[in-house]
C-alpha cells in the first residue's frame, strides 16, 4: 500500500514539469513583452537605453532555457513572481485560493451526498416518483448553462427577494463572520453544485442500476438476506468505485464551472484572477493560476486513486 | 448447392439487418423524449439557416430604439445598443450550432482515431498517447481553453475551432481505446490477423464498426457540452469577437446587473434559445443511446 | 406419493416476460416433482427455459417477468415432520417468507462463479453471511462453521484462504466457495444452475463429484440444470427434457436414456460426442435452429425441426401423455396413452 502510494506521488512529478513547461513555453510564445506593461510607450521611446538596463536587469534577455529554470526555482521558493501592476501574486493568491477551495469543496461535498443519494434511491426504485422527478431535474440542470443558472438564482434571491449579495465573498465590517460567509457562499454554491448534482444522479442511478443486476447481487439474495442490506452492503459498496471516479472526473469541470460561477458572482477567487490576467494579458499571473489549478487537478486524482485502492481489495492487494 | 445456400444466408442476412434496422427506428419513435429531441433540433437548425440565407440585419445598431421591450416589429426585442435580437438569436444559432457540430465531429474523429491506435498497437505507443492525453487531462478543460486562448492572443472563430478541438478528444479517446483494448482479444479480430489482413483494414474495416455506436451517442452529446462550452467562454468574456453573435456572447450583456433587472428579454431569449437546443439534443442523445447501445445507459 | 417423498411440487408454471410492450411467455405450463434426496436432471439447448424455469421457483427474476402457476409447493421435512409451503401464493419475491426460505431450506449455485462473488469482501465472510442471518450466531461462531465447510469442500488451507477476496480464487475454488454459501445453512434442496459451464472439464468432475457427495451421504435434493448429456447420466435420477420452454419428456433415467421417447430427445442423444466414435461417422446435428418465441406458430415447437412431424402435430398445443408410470412424454406419437395435466 505504501510502495502504491509513493509511487502515485513520484508520478505527479515528471506530470507537473511537463506541464509547467507547456505553461512557460506556451505562454512565452505569445510574444507578449512584459515591458510594454511596466512603462507606457511614451517613456519607452525616450529611454530605450534604460529599457535595456531593466530587460538585462530582470533577465528577459536570458536564453528561454535559463528563464524557465529561474522561473522554476523560483516558484520553488514560494516566489510566484508579481502581476504586471506590480502586486505580488502569491499575496494575492494567499487571499484568494482559500475562496475558491470553500466555494469548490463544499459543492463537491454538497453535490456528491445529494446527487449520489437521489441517484442510489433512484435506481432502488427504478420508475418512482424519486427516480422520475429526479431525472427531469438532471435533464434540465444538464440543458442550462451554468452562468445563466447563477443569473437566474441573483434575479431572484438576491434582487427580487433580497436575500443573499449578488457578489463578493465578504462584506466590509461584517460582524458575524459565519453568517457573512454563508449569506455570500449560498448562491455561488447552488450554481455550481445544480450542475454537478445533475450529472452525478444519472451516474449514480445507472453504476447502481449495474451493480443490482450483477450476479453477486443474487448470491446475495440467495442468502435470504434484507433487502437492504443487499442494497447497501452488496450494492452500493460495489457501486461506489465507479461514482468514485467519475467524482474524480468531475473535478475538472467543477473548478472550470468555479471560473465561470466566480464571474457570474464577482467572486474573488482564483478563477476570476485568472479570468481578468487573460483579458489583461498578465501572463506571468496565468502561468501561476494555470499551474496551480493543475496542481490542485493531480493532487485530486492522487487521493481518489488511493481511495479507490483503499475500497477496492483487487488494487490494494495487486501487485 | 453451396451457392444456393450461400445467397440463402445472404439474404437472411440482409432481411435481419432490414428488420433491425425497422425494429431501431420503431423503438426510437416510440421514444417521445427523443422524437421531440430530433423535432426541435431540426427546426431550430432550419430556422436559423433561414435567417442566414435571407440575412436578416443583425449588426446594424438602431440608436433610436435601444433596449426596447418585445413588440411587432422586434419580436424579441432589441438589445443594448439598438440591435434586433431576434435577428441576432437566430444569426447566434448558426454559429454556435456549426461551433458545437464542427467541434463535436472533428474531436470524436481524431479521439477515434487515436484511441484506434494506442488501444490495437498497446504497448509504446499506447504509452505515449496515454501521457499526452494525461497531460491534457490535468487542467479543467475550461482552463485549457483559456490558456490557449491566451497563449494563442486572438479571439476569432477559427482559433476558437481550433481550441475546442485541440482540448475535447480526450473522453472519446478513452473509450475507444479501452474498447479496442478488450475488442482486440476477440476471436473474430485473431481470425482476421491469422488471415494476414492489414492492420489498418482490421483496425478501421474490422473492429472500428463495433465501437460506432458509442462514438455516434458521446458525438452528439459533445454537440450540446461544446455548445454550452462556447457560451460560457463568451460569458466570461474570452470567446469569439462581438461582431460575430453567437448564443453566448449575446447572453454576455447579462453580465450587467441593469440588464438583468430590467431589461429581461436581452438574456431570457438566447438563454431559451440555448436550454432548449441543449436539452434537446441530450434526448436525442439519449433515445439514439437507448436503440444503438443499449448496454450502457 | 406424499409430501415426504416429494420436496418440491411445481404444477402448470408460465412465466412470462414483458419487453418492448410485448409478453413473451418462456415457460409454458411446465410441471415436474423432484423427490426428496434424489438428484433431478433439467437438460435442454441453451434458452430453452431451464434458468428460468429454476429462477422464477426462487423468485429471482426482475420486475418484468410475470409468474403464475397453479402450484410450486415446498416440502420441509424438519424432524420426521413435513411443513408444506406454496410459493406461488406469496406475493413480494424478497420479502420475509420468500427470505426465511432461502438458505436454510432451498438454495443455489450460480453458473458462473467468477461473477457471482461479490468482489470486495472476504469469502469468509461471503459465506457467514447467510449463517448470521438466520442463525443469529456471532462472528466468531460463524466462522469455525465456515472452516469447516471449506474443510468438507476440499477448500485447501482454510484458515487462510478464509481471509481471501475472490480474486485471490482460481474458478474452480470459486465454485466451491459459492457451494459453501448455498450449503451454509443446511438446506434440503439445492438447486444448480450450470454449476461446471465456466470451469475446465478436471475441475468439472471435481465439482460433480463434490455435489454427487453431498446427495448421496447428506441426502439432500439436487435439480441441476445443464446441456451436458455425460453430466446427466452420471449424476441424475430422474431426467426433465425441455424445449422452447415446456417439458418435452420427463421420467427416470432409464426412462429417458434407455427407453426415449419424444423425438426432441432422441436427436439430443444423438447429438452427443462418444468416446470411440467409428471413422467417418459424423456427430448428428439437429437441423434447423430454435424458433424465436416471440412468434410461434400454433402445435408443436418442435415441428419444423421433427423427422417424425405429422399434420396434426402443426394443429394446436400438444398434451402430455404418461407412457409408463413416471415417464411422461409430449408427443402425439404416443397419443394412445393415457392423457395427463
């Protein structure tokens, strides 16, 4: 088990170095001159030989090669660099990361219990009220776009109704800190976790549906067993690796539904930084937010890889 | 004596394949969900094609009537600046609709394609195909897309083709490799490799007929998540230009808080327009996954 | 015959299924009585209802199978008393009666042992499972009871392979785990389907041999549902024969191997391989394929496919005549004996 562990973490490495290098490489290919941004033209003009200082000075003149292992150690160090507005990016990070971990954590937490239970009651009871209503909502929830879900959500709750801020993440001189997160996390979360929730209960519905048709799940009958205790023990145990992974899978489309929720709600997270350095074309901020986003991606699939070892005696025991 | 019962079983064969081919289409007309599916998919496409074709004015902005509310003469009202949006929906249909088709098929080739090869070859092959699409993987796609989109520094039709393309092979890579995978050990394909076939005639002539039904069902659902994919891009602000509507970008004014709260028309038409679409090319998707594979559902 | 000769009783079962709005009915009125300590035989080709015929006794089927029968009536023979139980009165297929018999009285082997053990717990604990149930016993109990078994099964090390998951099995060690699940709690009648289909013909024997024991020394009831004709004639007492879903011929062993009757039964014979075939003697194939019992044509299902077809026999459902006592035969060939349910 340990050997299977240490060797997942030393694949994450050789992952993350190719990625930073199609980061790094990619984004240099776009030919976008860090200088145009820390001095305006007029200046450029005048100085030019200034200029060539500060290039030399912050190693713009260096071979990529060098740039890129500089870049590298760097990052190494806890030194993300700083934005083209001179901000440095892990202090803003420091402030945003934490809000796009609640937002994205407590959907995935949310929409995994409620789409996987509706999803396992669903196939249990096969053509039900349950089952039915809930495939009407997945089909809807599948069919609207994540933002206009948000739009929708903000014209009533929070205009119509006044019940929630349609933006932010905190309000200045909130008193309680509790409240003031809930109140602003509410709706963020709703959005994000509707869609997931859709996907989820059609996956759970039909990996159970599977599972109940196997034949241990007859043996388990033969037994003279509860029914259930066939269901839960012999059906969902084995039903669970395959919604599992496709949690797993989810992630991605969670956190890129994050960069779109964190648009609609003007949330500061670590999808909006990225949004706006994209549109500013502050590369060395997409670079930053890019790897770590991947970083988080790896580190996701690592721990459902050993979860999924953990449940499943044919990995924990192979090998 | 041969010959007789060789065109015998021919036409047996034929006959059953006929009979099959009745049995799908009745089992999918009974479908309603998939029926209506297919209705609305069609009649949408035809209307905004015949808004193409009769270029109905989309970009003229008419300053005098901004922001107007649904009437005769506009039937969905105009936008922000003066212009008809019934006009831009439909002109905003094609788009996103060639966007979601465009991307769908090429990405479900080239993910065939490559999952044909890493799944029949295994081995290195398999290997390196594997870590590239691992590579792939370990962003959202939406981030994908945006870093290409930064990377590539210019927002046009023809990039954002490209992107969606480039970022949406991965899921049917997947599952036809893990098909091929299993698919390779039958006897038939042996029969055929002890027969000295080519390799690209067992791959592609062979196994590849076997594995269409899932590629025909996951290629048109990818129509739908392109679709959505595109308006959400265009939300945020990093998809095609203004200048080229499509369902997304016209939603994108629903960015302001105003237009949301008073001028409901400007979102609620391209986000029916969109749902609707979406929705129904998921019952097609489903109702065509029901008759061609019924196996996973 | 009383009901301690008899231990299960099955009279006019139809078991039909629903698909695409359709009804198929797979079982036709089929009847049978398995006598108690004895082993009966349900030979047939493949879908000809002999599964089905087992699982819908068991009520395993799903929701859209439809199954009614004027009567599958259970024997119990506990302490020289009989209790009679009639399944076909009871209504939920998993409920508390259905639940109570299964496992201390009638049980099941399942064809395919690679799929029928549930993959991420202990065998051991696969096997204790039904004893808990019904037993109330604690774990620790439970589990000397299992060793036991796997010692009586010919489980080599048991009090280690008790530990294992299923992957950890070979098939044919499966296969007598999911013995020992069905023999668990001691029941009468155990019955199995295909149980050596998936296995190497070694292992075959082994098993058959393991279950021709436990008949023999335990005296308990077998139905074995097979194709295999060598299986059937070391293993069984009495022979059910069925095609497209009712029971062509039905008798003893020598009834059905030495004095055969219906045609279908005839060609089944022919049809297997024997050791010492003569030099370009061909193996006898039946000709034709089964008919697909979503369309039938009225009379015998045989018909088509029937050396010996008459006109007659194309005109309408074929009663069942008793040729001798015992040996029951649905043919019109032998339309002079006398005519039985």
């Amino acid at each position: 088990m340990l050997k299977f562990i240490l060797k997942k973490l030393l694949m994450m490495i050789p992952m993350l170095l190719v990625i930073s290098i199609i980061v790094f490489f990619g984004l240099q290919a776009t030919g976008i001159d860090p200088i145009n941004f820390m001095v305006s033209p007029e200046v450029l003009s005048a100085n030019a030989d200034n200029v060539e200082a500060l290039r030399e000075s912050l190693g713009l003149n260096d071979p990529l090669i060098v740039q890129y292992f500089r870049w590298l150690g760097n990052l190494l160090h806890g030194d993300f660099g700083y934005a083209f507005d001179g901000t440095s990016i892990a202090s803003t990070l420091a402030v945003r990361m934490p809000y796009t971990f609640e937002l994205a954590g407590y959907s995935l937490i949310l929409s995994a219990v409620i789409g996987i239970g509706i999803g396992i009651i669903s196939a249990i009871r096969q053509n039900g009220i349950i089952d039915y209503v809930g495939r009407v909502l997945a089909v809807l929830g599948q069919a609207v776009p994540q933002f206009l879900v948000g739009i929708i959500l903000i014209q009533i709750f929070s205009i119509k109704l006044g019940w929630f801020p349609a933006a932010n993440r905190v309000s200045p001189g909130a008193t309680n800190q509790f409240l003031d997160a809930f109140q602003h996390l509410f709706l963020p979360v709703t959005t994000l976790t509707i869609g997931m929730v859709a996907v989820l209960m059609r996956y759970a519905r039909n990996t159970m549906l599977d599972v109940l048709n196997s034949d241990y799940i007859k043996t388990a009958r033969s037994k003279g067993i509860p029914e259930w205790k066939v269901y839960l023990k012999h059906g969902f145990r084995n039903a669970m690796k395959p919604v599992l992974v496709i949690l797993m899978f989810r992630i991605p489309t969670l956190i890129g539904g994050s960069v779109v929720v964190e648009s609609v709600f003007s949330y500061p997270g670590i999808g909006m930084t990225m949004t706006n350095a994209i549109v500013a074309n502050d590369y060395n901020v997409v670079m930053v937010t890019t790897l770590i986003i991947a970083a988080t991606m790896l580190i996701c699939s690592f721990m459902v890889d050993v979860l999924n070892a953990i449940m499943d005696p044919r990995v924990r025991l192979g090998e | 004596m041969s010959n007789t019962t060789t065109t015998s079983i021919k036409a047996q064969n034929k006959s059953a394949s006929s009979s099959l081919l009745k049995k799908n289409i009745r089992k999918f007309l009974n479908n309603k969900l998939a029926v209506f599916g297919l209705i609305v998919v069609v009649f949408m496409t035809l209307a905004c094609i015949a808004g193409a074709i009769f270029q109905v004015d989309y970009a003229t902005p008419n300053l005098t009537s901004m922001k107007a509310a649904p009437d005769s003469a506009h039937w969905f009202g105009t936008d922000t600046i003066g212009r008809d949006l019934y006009a831009r929906v439909l002109f905003g249909g094609c788009y996103s609709i060639l966007i979601g088709v465009f991307c769908a098929v090429l990405s479900s080739v080239i993910g065939a394609v490559l999952g044909a090869i890493a799944g029949y070859f295994g081995g290195k092959v398999d290997a390196v195909i594997v870590r590239i699409s691992e590579v792939f993987q370990a962003f959202p796609q939406l981030v994908l897309v945006m870093m290409l989109v930064a990377i590539l520094n210019k927002r046009g039709l023809g990039n954002l083709l490209f992107i969606f393309v480039v970022t949406g092979w991965m899921t049917t890579f997947r599952m036809v490799r893990n098909e091929f995978m299993s698919l390779k050990g039958e006897t038939y394909v042996k029969v055929c490799e002890a027969f000295g076939m080519k390799r690209s005639n067992i791959m592609f002539n062979q196994i590849l007929p076997n594995v269409m039904s899932p590629i025909i069902v996951s290629t048109t659902t990818n129509v739908a998540f392109f679709i959505l994919q595109e308006a959400s891009l265009s939300f945020i602000g990093l998809g095609v230009a203004d200048s080229t509507p499509t369902w997304g970008n016209i939603l994108n004014a629903a960015k302001s808080v105003s237009v949301v709260t008073n001028q409901w028309w400007i979102w609620v038409f391209p986000g029916l327009a969109i749902s609707l679409f979406v929705l129904a090319i998921n019952f097609l998707g489903d109702g065509l996954r029901d008759v061609l594979d019924p196996k996973q559902q | 015959m009383d009901t301690k000769e008899i231990i299960l009783d099955v009279k006019n079962l139809n078991t039909t299924f629903v698909s695409d709005r359709k009804e198929v009915r797979i079982v036709k009125n089929v009847s049978f009585q398995v006598k108690r300590g004895t082993a009966l035989a349900v030979v047939g080709e493949s879908g000809c209802g002999k599964s089905v015929t087992m699982n819908s006794i068991m009520r395993f089927l799903g929701k859209n199978a439809k199954i009614e029968a004027d009567s599958i009536q259970y024997n119990a023979l506990r302490d020289g008393k009989v209790t009679e139980y009639h399944l076909e009165q009871i209504k939920n297929p998993n409920g508390p009666e259905m639940r109570a018999l299964r496992g201390p009285d009638m049980s099941m082997v399942f064809q395919d042992p690679m799929s029928s053990l549930n993959p991420v717990y202990k065998v051991g604990d696969q096997v204790a499972e039904g004893l808990i149930q019904h037993t109330g016993m604690k774990k620790k109990e439970a589990r000397e009871k299992v060793l036991e078994m796997f010692r009586k099964l010919g489980i080599p090390d048991p009090e280690e392979r008790i530990d294992c998951y299923p992957h950890q099995f070979s098939g044919g060690m499966k296969q007598r785990v999911v013995i020992a699940i069905a023999m668990i709690c001691n029941p009468e009648l155990i019955i199995c389907d295909e149980p050596t289909t998936a296995l190497d013909v070694t292992i075959q024997a082994q098993i058959m041999e393991l279950l021709k024991d436990l008949q023999v020394k335990e005296g308990k009831s077998i139905v074995l549902i097979t194709h295999n004709m060598g299986l059937v004639a070391e293993m069984a007492d009495e022979v059910c024969v069925m095609y497209m879903g009712r029971v062509v011929e039905f008798g003893s062993l020598e009834d059905v191997f030495d004095r055969t009757s219906h045609p279908y039964t005839k060609a089944l014979l022919r049809s297997v391989p024997v050791l010492g075939l003569a030099d370009g003697q061909k193996l006898e194939t039946i000709p034709g394929s089964t008919p697909n019992p979503a369309n039938l044509k009225p009379g015998c299902e045989f018909a088509d496919r029937c050396p010996e077809c008459t006109a007659a026999c194309r005109e309408k459902d074929i009663p069942t005549f008793e040729i001798s006592p015992g040996h029951r035969v649905r043919c019109l060939k032998y339309k002079n004996f006398p005519e039985v349910e």
